[in-house]
C-alpha cells in the first residue's frame, strides 16, 4: 500500500509539471532549456517561403552562426518541436529550419529555441526567448540570449546593421556590423539596460544597491567578463551560494 502510494504520488508532482505553462521565469534550472515540462513534442513540418536579405553581397553575415545548428524550439501552445537544424538571422529577427534542404520560416510564432552550432571546431550553444517588455529600439518580438533563467533573468541582445562604407579609391561597399548588449528583467517585471561595470550596474539597480555591492565584495568580482555577470545574478536569484 505504501508502494502504491509514494507511485500516485509521484505521478501526480510528474502530470503537475507537464501542465506548467511556459513563459518569463517558468523554469529555473540545468539545460536543456526546453524541456518535456514546457509543453509537449510534436513533428513540425508546417513552414513557409522566406524572403532572402536584399543585400546578399553584403559583407559580414546575417546570421547568429553561418552553418545549420541543431536545436529545438517552443512553439505557440508550448508545443515542442525537437531533432530541426536551425538558422537564426538576427537582422530580420527570424529563425529558419531545414526542410528538404530548402530553408522554411516557421508557420507558427517561435517563443523559445536552443541552439548547438559547430564554429571552427567548437561547440557554441545559445537559449533565445522573446516576449519581453520593449526597451530602447527592441520590441516584444526580439529575441534574447538568456544567460541566466531565474528570479533575475541576465539577457544579451543582438542587432546587424547594414552600413555602406566609403574608401579612399576604392567604390563604396556594404559592410553588417554586429552590436550586442547586457539586459536584466528583474523580479518586478521591469526590462533594464546594463554594462559590464560596478558602477554602472547599481545606477541601472539602484533598489538593489545594498544586496550588489555586498557581493561585489564579498566575491572579489569585477564584473569584466561575461561569467562574472552570470555568477552575480545567479547569486541574486539565490541560485549560487556565496
């Protein structure tokens, strides 16, 4: 009877998870990102024709990485398509997958992805969501990296701009120029800007002053490097022990 009780038990915590709803700070967690708690799994074939860059002879790349990735992604519904190779281009803010070696757009809207790309012989690996609040030039639509999933949520965006470049003697030439960004979306539903600084951190934070500059020093961060923003954050969501 006992038996019979802990498996009721455990089916019900399994059936409570596979209900959750996917969103902003629904799962805290290892990767995968996308996991069976998310949604469920379903084929995706339903795609459609995209439209390809204008300026193709552009130099620089549209993309987040040039080769197809394997990923899977969150659909509407929190249905979950798994096993795709994807491109994400981030100028127009659209995800691709390879069908029949022709490249489709996604029928459905994408809230989630997670990719795995070989780039010169290593792995790199991303977990993009959107639906965030708008801030400066991005919409409820742009995509995010998620660097940490939790209470406080470390973001880093990505933007291509299409430039034309003048050269002394030589014809002008269109040049894609990468910018990138730090955002957190913090407990209170409120979408900051912030760079890899101390000092900057806590004017963008200034109601969490107290909590950053106690681990700032008790840590010996210095917040140059992107793991260090990661540590902070995870810690202030209590995800990492200090």
């Amino acid at each position: 009877m006992k038996k019979w009780t802990l498996f009721l038990g455990a089916l019900l915590i399994f059936c409570v998870a596979r209900a959750q709803p996917a969103g902003l700070a629904s799962r805290i967690g290892p990767q995968p990102a996308i996991s069976p708690s998310s949604g469920f799994f379903v084929d995706y074939t339903d795609g459609r024709p995209i439209m390809a860059n204008a300026d193709k002879d552009a130099e620089g790349s549209f993309f987040w990485a040039e080769e197809w990735c394997s990923g899977k992604v969150l659909l509407h519904k929190n249905r979950i398509a798994s096993g795709l190779s994807l491109k994400f281009n981030i100028y127009n803010q659209e995800l691709y997958f390879n069908r029949n070696n022709a490249e489709m757009a996604f029928a459905d809207s994408v809230k989630e992805f997670e990719i795995t790309c070989m780039v010169e012989g290593l792995p790199r690996y991303g977990y993009f969501r959107n639906g965030y609040p708008a801030i400066d030039r991005f919409t409820a639509q742009t995509y995010y990296e998620v660097l940490t999933d939790s209470s406080f949520q470390l973001l880093r965006s990505y933007r291509k701009e299409l430039v034309e470049v003048e050269e002394i003697n030589r014809p002008k030439k269109k040049v894609i120029r990468d910018f990138s960004e730090y955002y957190v979306y913090t407990p209170s539903g409120k979408m900051v800007r912030i760079k890899a600084d101390a000092k900057k951190i806590i004017e963008a934070l200034p109601e969490y002053a107290t909590q950053i500059n106690r681990l700032l020093e008790q840590n010996k961060l210095k917040l140059k490097k992107e793991e260090d923003l990661v540590r902070l954050f995870k810690m202030m969501s209590g995800d990492v022990k200090y």
